[in-house]
C-alpha cells in the first residue's frame, strides 16, 4: 500500500505537455523561410457534448530558416466547423506576445479552440516583419482538423 504522507515526484509540466504531444501528428507549412508546425488535442475533460461544447489544444512552433530576425505581428484564424460555419479570428500577436524570432530560433505557444460541433477545421497566416529590411508578409498556418470521437464520419 503506497504511503499518501509522502507526495510522489510529480512531473515537470512541460515535459508533460511534450510527452502528450511527442505522438500526434505535425501539420507543417513554410512561407518565405518561417515554418510553422501545428500538433492538436482533443480535450476530454474540458468539453461538455451534452452542452455541444467540444474543446482542444493545440500547440503551434513557428521556426525561423532564414537569415533574418522575423517578428509576428498579428494572426488570423479560419476555424470551420462540421455545420459549415466559419469564425474569422484576426488580433494582435499570439497569447499576448510579439515575438521576435531570430534566425535558427523558434518560438512556441500553446492554445485552445472551442466548437458547437464535434468536429471542424482550423487554418490561417500570421502577419510578419523582417526585422531588418520592415518588409511584411504573410506565413500561412497549414489546415488542420479538429476531431473528436463524438465526430461520425460517412463515406458515401
């Protein structure tokens, strides 16, 4: 019988996230030298089906290939669910942050989404701006689903 006076050696909460995401699958694009890589999870213990609330995580990593520092600027979001209806998301940076990412580096974030829906999709771009000469561009997000076990699938 263990011994509950003692506390066991409780793992550290990012190598916990890590291990959570070290199996699912990477959706990756590259724009002009910024990859962006997408890994997402679907949150059990935070939905509510009977209330059509279906929730997931997803942790994004935006790499810098280039020479060049590059800062995020801004975001925008396509998130589509299995209805077929579509939220625009656009703001300021990501949780909060501008990040600077400079060449070789990468920056990493982790967030959530919520639908009405068992399933849908997510895609977008992240406005950036080489630091050096100011020029902007938009690096795309790659398109990912959102899928639960509530979602059913058909093939007709």
């Amino acid at each position: 019988m263990p011994d509950w006076a003692t506390s066991p050696l409780l793992q550290d909460p990012e190598e916990a996230m890590n291990e959570l995401f070290s199996s699912l699958p990477v959706y990756e694009a590259v724009t002009e030298n910024v990859r962006v890589q997408v890994q997402v999870f679907w949150l059990p213990d935070q939905s509510e089906p009977d209330e059509h609330s279906y929730c997931w995580a997803y942790r994004i990593r935006i790499g810098n290939d280039g020479t060049e520092p590059v800062q995020l600027l801004e975001r925008t979001w396509h998130i589509t669910d299995t209805a077929g209806h579509t939220e625009y998301v656009h703001g300021s940076g990501v949780v909060g942050e501008l990040p600077v990412i400079q060449p070789g580096a990468l920056y990493e974030y982790t967030s959530g989404a919520s639908l009405a829906t068992p399933g849908g999709f997510m895609s977008g771009h992240y406005l950036m701006q080489d630091k050096s000469s100011g020029r902007r561009f938009d690096a795309s997000i790659p398109a990912f689903s959102l899928d639960s076990p509530f979602l059913l699938r058909q093939i007709h």
